[in-house]
C-alpha cells in the first residue's frame, strides 16, 4: 500500500487535541472480554455462556454491550448472533431463537454456530488469510468484524460496519469491492504504513478516521462536562471522611483491576505486573504508576465520584495532587481514574480521564486550606 496517506499537519493536529478518555474505555472493555473468553475455550462454549438475553457475562452481551467502546454493533437484531434468548413483537414469550440457517432445532443450531465461531476465529488467527473464507462464514458480517477485531487487533481494524468499511476504503485509495475482513486488514496496513499512526491503539486511530473522514458520526470527547450551575463550596469533611473510609480503598482495588484489563486490551499485560502502587507514599501525587504505552509512564489517581443533591458529580484534589498533575513531567500523562459506584454503594465503572481534559471540563472550587502552627504552654 501507498504510504504517506495522511497528512502530516492533519495527524499531528489530530493527535495533540486527542482525549484519551474512549480510548481507554475501549482497550479496558477489549481486556475484559478477552480474559472472559480466551480463544481456547470457545470450543467448549456452552449456549448459555452464549447467547444475549440471559445476564450481563455471557459471550454474545460483551461482544455487544461491554465492548461498545471497541466497537459499535448494536442496531441490528440479535439474529446476527445465529442464536439468541428473547421474545418478538409477535410472541412475547421469552425462549431460544435461531436463524434457520444453523438448523431446526435449538440444539443443533447452536452446535452450528458454535462452529462457525471457532472456524472463524481460527481464520483470523493464520499467517495467509482466507478472506474468501471468512466472508463465506455464516456468521453476520458485522459480528464476525467486531470477534476478528476483539482476538486480533494487529490484523483486523475495529470498524465493523460494511458501510463505513468501504467509505473508508473510498477515502484512502484502498478498493471499496474488497471483502469487509480484507478492508478492515487493509486499513490496518494503512495505519501500519505511517510512523506516527503505527504507534497508536486500534482505537484511535479509528476515531481519527471517522473525524477526518466522517465526522458527523462519531465524537471522541470526553464525558466529563462543566456543571450547569455553579455549585457552593461548603463541604461537611467529616461526613465526607467517614463515607472515604468505607469506599475509598474498595475504589483503588476496583480501578487497579480496571487499569490491568486496560493494559491487557492494549496488548501490554507483561506491564501488570510491572504498576507501581504509591498509595501510602502521598509525596508522589498520584496512587499508581503504569504505563500509557511501552516506555510511556501513566500517573494514576483514583477518585471516587459522589452525586452533589443539587445535581452533577464531584471529587476532591489535594493541592500535591493538583501541583504535580500541572506539572511539565507528569501533565501529558497524569489520569485521574473516576470511580462511580453502582446502586448498591459498590464501585460499578471507571471513566478515565486525562487531568488536563478534566480541569478543562470541570468548576473546580477552594474547598479547605490546611493550617500549620504551634501552640505555646503558656
């Protein structure tokens, strides 16, 4: 493929207003699915560990709810999956449905599509590509892009949608009447092709795609934004301590095994390992260290997110906090990790966001001043 397709002001513009914030939640959905359902086991996939419409862990739900970040398929029916649990407009009783493409009866079409699975997965895995093969595979075209993008990301861009894939194509020169598996291989060459693009995750560099190309279709900002109303600054800090001690500590475990999925999505998971945790060291001004990318540092600081009654969220930063995430060596990469607790009190998602991004998006208010001085006996 041609290289030098992009410009290089266009990219280098791109890249130093890029937010991070999808980006993260992306690589942290594509790690947490990923160890849920290695490639080795799906073989012995049950149809119950398969199908949407039971719980929220099952194989066809990550694909396409807890991996939205990754890739976008939700739309068309669950019958892209071959096999399901629901109902229909027309028969509200819930119970398995097929397409009968995989067969007449529950069982046998889910052994069938358990086979293409495995069989397409297996494709996506070899040196020599079939792309004729993948193509011929009975899964729906967008789930098999979303599964060949999830298992294999040095091979398979994360763009889905037949659609995009082919205006993408159009853009950069690449045949728009190739096979979607081979047009999402080839955008991987184009991304490949370019010294700065090749050092970038799967997931911006197609954000960078769809604002370059299509940019009325996706945003990459952050969901951070300043309050509608400014907020007063009064704090009950005892309040405020006792609710920190019962959540605090189960909000950094929480974001720990988040930044762990996160760096198994982006392929680094020999870096686990490697995270620093400085918790009980407050001089540093951040919680953890870890790494953005491989010789990249990443300056963690978890924070769990309150509900204000007045409406919004807040946190609260300590001036060291504050100090060393403007400051020149941390500032590119310090994130403070936002932990949202679910309706049971307990740690439920993290949003992480670059600090920068999230002053930008924030009112931030004078909350306390600590106050040193001595105290004569007499």
């Amino acid at each position: 493929m041609r290289k030098n397709l992009f410009k290089a002001n266009t990219l280098r513009d791109f890249d130093e207003t890029f937010d991070p914030t999808r980006e993260n939640a992306a690589l942290q959905s594509r790690g947490e699915f990923i160890s849920a359902f290695p490639m080795r086991q799906l073989g012995n996939l049950d149809i119950d560990d398969y199908v949407i419409g039971f719980n929220k862990n099952t194989f066809c739900y990550r694909v396409e709810v807890q991996t939205r970040a990754w890739a976008f398929i939700q739309g068309a029916t669950a019958l892209k999956f071959g096999i399901y649990y629901g109902s229909t407009k027309n028969d509200p009783k819930k119970t398995y449905r097929h397409s009968k493409k995989f067969g007449r009866a529950k069982t046998s079409a889910f052994e069938a599509v358990r086979s293409a699975l495995t069989e397409l997965v297996a494709l996506g895995g070899r040196k020599q590509i079939d792309f004729a093969a993948i193509d011929a595979n009975p899964l729906s075209q967008m789930f098999k892009a979303k599964v060949l993008s999830l298992y294999f990301p040095d091979s398979f861009l994360n763009i889905c949608s037949q659609e995009h894939l082919e205006l993408f194509a159009g853009s950069l020169g690449i045949p728009d009447d190739e096979y979607a598996s081979e047009i999402q291989h080839l955008l991987m060459d184009a991304k490949n092709s370019n010294r700065l693009t090749r050092k970038w995750s799967n997931p911006k560099f197609m954000e960078f795609l769809y604002a370059e190309y299509y940019p009325n279709r996706r945003s990459s900002g952050s969901k951070v934004r300043k309050p509608a109303k400014k907020r007063p600054g009064t704090v009950n800090f005892d309040e405020l301590q006792k609710a920190w001690s019962k959540i605090g500590k189960k909000s950094e475990a929480y974001a720990l095994r988040w930044e762990k999925e996160r760096l198994k999505g982006a392929d680094l998971a020999d870096l686990a390992k490697e995270i620093d945790d400085r918790r009980n060291r407050p001089g540093y001004g951040y919680d953890f260290l870890s790494f953005t990318s491989r010789g990249v540092k990443r300056y963690i600081e978890v924070k769990t997110v309150a509900k204000v009654k007045s409406g919004g969220h807040r946190c609260f930063v300590s001036e060291t906090e504050y100090s060393v995430s403007k400051s020149p060596k941390h500032s590119p990469e310090y994130f403070f990790y936002l932990v949202s607790l679910g309706k049971d009190g307990e740690p439920a998602s993290v949003t992480a966001v670059r600090a920068d991004e999230q002053y930008k998006a924030s009112e931030l208010l004078t909350a306390t001043y600590e106050m040193r001085f001595e105290l004569s006996d007499s």
